[in-house]
C-alpha cells in the first residue's frame, strides 16, 4: 500500500498535451484544490444567504460526508484496497488522505497515538477555518471536517468515534482531535 506522491511536469488534466499546461504537476493539484474550496465555500455563503446559517451548515455537512466517503473510494480505487484490516492500515490510509486532501502548508496538523486504538489529530493552522474567520463568520460557522471524514470512515468500513478537545473556533491555540477505532471491516 506505500503510495510515494511524485513531483514532475506532468500535465494531469491531459498528459498527451503537457505543452499546453505550464504549470507542474504539483502546481495543477494545488490549483485543483484552491478551486474546489473556493466553490464549497461560495456555496456555502449563497446557501446561507438565501436560508440562513442552520440549513447552510446542514446541507454543507450533508455535501460533505457524501463528498468525503466519494473522496475515499477513489483513493482507495487508486491504491488498490478495498478496505482497511487493522488499526496500522487504517493510519496509513489516512495519513495519505490527509497529505492529498488537506496538504501542508494550507493545514498544519500532525498526529499522536496514545494507545493501538486511538491517535489525535492536533491542528495548529486550518485554512478553511482562516477564510471563515476572516469574514467574520466563525462563530455561525460549523466546521465540515468532522463529516468529511464520516465519509472516509463509510468507505473504508470502519466504526469510529471522534472527540473534539481543544478547537480553535473557541479560541484556543489548535483543535484536538481523538480518534478512537471501534470496531474494522470484518470484525463489525
């Protein structure tokens, strides 16, 4: 499963067409994924002013668990798994997910593992969280994250349950995330 995310010229919209792009690959995927957040959160915003901020934040986690579990069984197509078996791989995968979906420098997290069940996801900078502060909407705003990754777990067949700890919302220094594996694939 060791996936190594390669940097090259490669035009990843249409390789046959490489002259046409002149941007690197990794400059495409981060373009790729500025466009994506700035179409979600324009979304968001007109939701939210047509229906007020508790059906914008409803549908926004509704769109986004069905975007993340999508997310999910592409990467997973991608990586030739149909599923995690254990604890290890269930990181693993994640680790990736989080490197493609949420890279650095815009996201700013690392992780710790206290036992063989659970690790913490601790956040020091989140850009959709910067954007949604500097609109003056944090505190209307109900972050996306946690069903994102409602929709990662769906995919990959696991029960998990997720507590938040610290958040930046409420102004502290970084979230805190732990994550606790119930139960994975067959052992369901």
């Amino acid at each position: 499963m060791g996936m190594k995310i390669a940097k090259n010229d490669v035009n990843i919209v249409n390789p046959r067409q490489q002259e046409e792009i002149p941007l690197t690959a990794e400059q495409q995927a981060d373009m790729f994924r500025k466009n994506w957040t700035s179409e979600d959160a324009r979304w968001q915003m007109a939701v939210v002013q047509h229906f007020g901020w508790e059906v914008g934040n409803r549908l926004n986690k509704e769109v986004a668990t069905q975007m993340g579990k999508v997310a999910m069984q592409r990467l997973m197509k991608e990586l030739g798994i149909t599923g995690v078996k254990d604890f290890r791989e269930l990181r693993r995968v994640i680790d990736i997910a989080m490197t493609l979906f949420f890279p650095k420098p815009d996201f700013d997290y690392h992780f710790e593992e206290p036992s063989d069940t659970e690790w913490v996801g601790i956040v020091r900078r989140c850009v959709s969280y910067d954007n949604v502060k500097r609109v003056g909407a944090e505190k209307q705003y109900d972050c996306g994250c946690f069903a994102i990754r409602v929709g990662w777990y769906a995919a990959l067949g696991v029960d998990v349950e997720e507590t938040l700890g610290k958040c930046l919302k409420a102004g502290d220094d970084r979230c805190e995330v732990t994550v606790h594996m119930k139960a994975c694939g067959s052992s369901r």
